[in-house]
C-alpha cells in the first residue's frame, strides 16, 4: 500500500493552494483530481485585490482589470470607474492550470481522472481498487465533498446558480450587478467581462426559490433588460455555504467542501484560498493560528445576516435597494467599498 503524509481529495483553488504550501515543506503530499483537468468549475469568473494579496497572478491569464462598475436598481443606478483595478476577470480553467504549474517540488504528486471511491480513519481507495494511507487528509473536493460525507457532516445550507456565456467581441469591460426584488428577491444578477464574451448570472437559495422559478425569472429579466443569449453557453451549479469547521482531527475540509462560500453572493475563490493555506499551516504547526480565516468566517457571517434580512424585508425589499444604490452614489461610501477590496 502506498503512503502518503498528506492526501489532498480535490484540485480546485483550495486543495491547490494547501499543496502549495505543502510543497515547501518535507511532506509528501498526493494531489488527487477526479476530472480531468485542474480548477475548472462552473464560475463568473471573478477576483478581487484580496484574492490576489494571497497568490500572485500573472497579468497573462488575467482578461480584464475592471474598474468600472455599475449597480442596478429598478428606478436608478450607480456608475462608478475606480482609479485602479478592484476586479480581475479570468477563466477558471487558465487559473487552476497556472496553480498546478507553481507545483514543482518532488514531494507533490498530482494526478488526474483519479476518483476518490472510499475513506477510511486511515487510507483512502481510488477508483474502486488502489488503497493508499494517510496522515492527514485534506477535502477540497467541492459541493458533494466524498471527505464531508465521511465525516457525516450534513450538506443543508445551497445556492443555486445559473449563468450564460456570451459571445461578445469588443466588450467594454464593466462589472455589472442589477438589483431586483421582483425576480431575485434577497440576492441579484450578474454581468461579467471575459475575453471576447461576458457572463451573465443569477443564484438563489433553493429553499427559498425553485432552481426552476429562478429560471423562469431569470430569462424574464433577461428578456425585460434586451440581453440576448443566442449562441451562448448555458450552466448551472449548486454551492454550498454551510460552514461547520474546518479540523476534525487529522481530517480538514477547505473550500466548497467546508462550505466557505458565501449565502448571499455565491463568491468563494478568496475563501477557497485562505482556507486552504490555513488547513497546510496547520497541518505544519498544530497551534497555527490564522487572522484571514477569523476574518473570512466574520464576513460570511455578516453576508448570512443580511442574506436573512433582505429575504424577511418581503414588500421593503425594493426600497432598500433603492436607498442602498442612492448611498452608493455617495463618495465617502464609493471609497469606503473601493478600500474593502483592497
């Protein structure tokens, strides 16, 4: 039976930042992905300043560097183009190739189309025949996290998101969000500029809309905001943000697998990272303790509460995006929001 210190089910954001930390260490660390490419995934596609003070992208997988944003309500909106670039735009895909290539140390294996069939207190078994041990182990292995069900830690707070891509060329590059109760109630669509196409989108909690009628209303905000989706590509994907720890014991679960997403946007690529980096510190040094994982669970708590409250405003909802789109029109609160992203 083969042996590794670390065995890390997953190879999205989170289960490649832990092994990249790891890489630096004496280690040996087994990287397993069950399709066949690393990091891609259902996405708008979308980071902020704070995803990059935690790993350094280069500029050649980056699409755009947004700076003008705009936000929608029904009656109003508020326009802005911020002195420097708060939201890069890249593919999933191009990022989770660009996190494999930084693994290059000996003490990493990474392999593909390997599927994570059964675990146990000590080894895990690999498509229905390879056994092989651990010390530690790592579940960045998404929404139907195998790891999590192992530790029987119950899946009951989603989202549901769904999107089009867009053929676009020449594209001015603005990041759009559109507030609107009558469609989306508590949460809002999406508009995302990629390369030569841009993303449209929209989530809900499914217990609080049918994947079915956010469908509905959204191809009826679609068709109301005169946006085509001929020749465009339809997906659609469930995330978690049921949050419930990250250790048990030598087992730690990063990522959409520990349920960092947050209830109210759907965003999880800076919580991906920084979970995953804590799960490798701390599997180096057991009394790790991290201020960006405090921090990253303080704001999806605060997303949750204010989740919660624009679902139970009912009626107000619509008000309160027309007072939160007239505040955005305040400077003071413009450099507030730019600084946030820092």
């Amino acid at each position: 039976m083969n042996k590794y210190d670390v065995i890390i089910v997953g190879a999205g954001p989170a289960g490649l930042r832990c092994a990249e930390i790891l890489s630096n260490s004496s280690l040996s660390v087994l990287l397993l992905e069950k399709g066949d490419t690393f990091g891609d995934k259902v996405c708008a596609g979308g980071l902020s300043r704070k995803d990059l003070g935690v790993i350094d992208i280069p500029d050649h997988i980056i699409e755009h560097k947004v700076t003008k944003t705009a936000v929608f309500s029904k009656k109003r909106n508020s326009m802005t183009n911020a002195p420097e670039a708060f939201v890069f735009t890249l593919k999933r895909k191009e990022l989770g190739k660009w996190q494999r290539d930084q693994l290059k140390a000996e003490n990493i294996e990474a392999k593909t189309n390997t599927r994570v069939t059964e675990i146990q207190s000590d080894h895990v078994i690999i498509n229905g025949i390879e056994k092989i041990s651990y010390k530690y182990l790592v579940g960045a292995d998404g929404y139907a996290s195998i790891v999590r069900k192992y530790l029987k830690i119950p899946q009951e707070k989603q989202l549901i998101g769904i999107q089009y891509t867009v053929p676009a060329p020449n594209l001015d590059p603005r990041l759009e969000i559109h507030l609107c109760s009558k469609y989306f109630k508590s949460w809002y669509a999406w508009v995302f500029p990629h390369e030569n196409s841009f993303v449209v989108g929209c989530v809900c909690d499914p217990k609080k809309m049918s994947a079915k009628k956010l469908k509905d209303n959204f191809h009826a905000w679609l068709k109301e905001k005169d946006i085509s989706i001929e020749g465009a590509v339809y997906h659609s994907a469930p995330i978690s943000y049921d949050y419930r720890g990250y250790k048990f014991g030598n087992v730690f679960l990063v990522g959409e697998a520990g349920g960092f997403a947050s209830g109210l946007t759907g965003e999880g690529i800076y919580q991906s990272l920084v979970s995953g980096e804590v799960a490798a510190k701390t599997i180096l040094d057991n009394n790790y303790v991290s201020e960006e994982m405090n921090a990253v669970i303080r704001y999806n708590a605060i997303q949750l509460k204010i989740m919660k409250f624009l679902y139970h405003s009912g009626i107000f909802r619509k008000y309160i995006y027309e007072l939160i789109v007239i505040l955005l029109n305040n400077q003071r609160v413009k450099n507030k929001i730019h600084s946030s992203f820092s």
